[in-house]
C-alpha cells in the first residue's frame, strides 16, 4: 500500500483552533477508554480488537509527531503529526490554520486505514473540524453558516 494522507483542519467555528499532540495522545486514549467500555458492556474483550495500538515517539518527532504501533498481526502503524499552515480567505486576507495529518505509511495494512479513519471521524467529530479523508473526500464536523 502505498503511504496516504488524511487531514483534520481546524477551522475558526472548530471547537479550539490550536492544538498539541499531547491534546492528540489525550483523545487517542480517551477513545481507548470508551472502546473499552463498549467492551465491558458487550462482555467481550472489544478493546483489545478495536483500537490494538500503542502510543510510540522518537525523540527527533518530540512534539511533532507521533506514531501508533500495533503488534496484532492485521495491523501496523499510523502516524499522526500536527503542524499549521497558512489559509487565505474570500475577502483575500490570511490566517494561521491547525491541522492533525494522520499517515499511513507503505507498511500499512488494509487493517490500519480502516482504523485510522474511524479515529480520524473520532478526532474531527470531537474537535468540530473539516476532515480531509484519505481517498480526498471531505467531511464537515463544524457548524456551518
């Protein structure tokens, strides 16, 4: 599979307009948690199946990027990193715009892009940002005018 991309744009009606990746580590295990209690509800061990990944980070992404790495055998990894770039408006002036890009990298399994876009609709539902998804698709979280 070759590497793919997919954005979360926060735009200026998002629920915040910046964001860290330790806020993004902060979602990834809030998403674990309620995984976890939709398994506990069911009674089957559905966190171990739905989100099997891990937080990893390289000292050279310290603030960056970070990585989720999985063991389980359908699976792999996603990258998700957080940066800003510049936006210009209809009446012409600019703005600074957040954005979380979620990777998938040439190891990446079918498994992972499956994964990464149900955390990536988890993020821009939370968030109220304009998902750009991994086929180009957009999707909008955010109330619109």
């Amino acid at each position: 599979m070759l590497a793919s991309h997919a954005y979360i744009k926060l735009v200026p009606s998002s629920e915040k307009e910046i964001i860290s990746t330790d806020e993004v580590k902060e979602l990834f295990h809030y998403f674990k948690e309620i995984t976890l209690k939709t398994g506990t509800q069911v009674d089957w061990k559905y966190n171990e199946a739905a989100f099997p990944y891990e937080i990893k980070e390289k000292p050279e992404g310290k603030g960056k990027w970070f990585y989720l790495h999985s063991d389980h055998d359908r699976y792999h990894a996603i990258l998700l990193g957080v940066d800003k770039e510049t936006v210009r408006e209809e009446d012409g002036s600019e703005r600074n715009q957040t954005y979380i890009q979620i990777t998938l990298p040439d190891s990446a399994t079918f498994g992972d892009k499956g994964k990464a876009n149900e955390f990536c609709r988890f993020l821009a539902k939370k968030l109220k940002g304009e998902l750009h998804l991994f086929n180009g698709r957009i999707m909008y979280f955010y109330p619109r005018k």
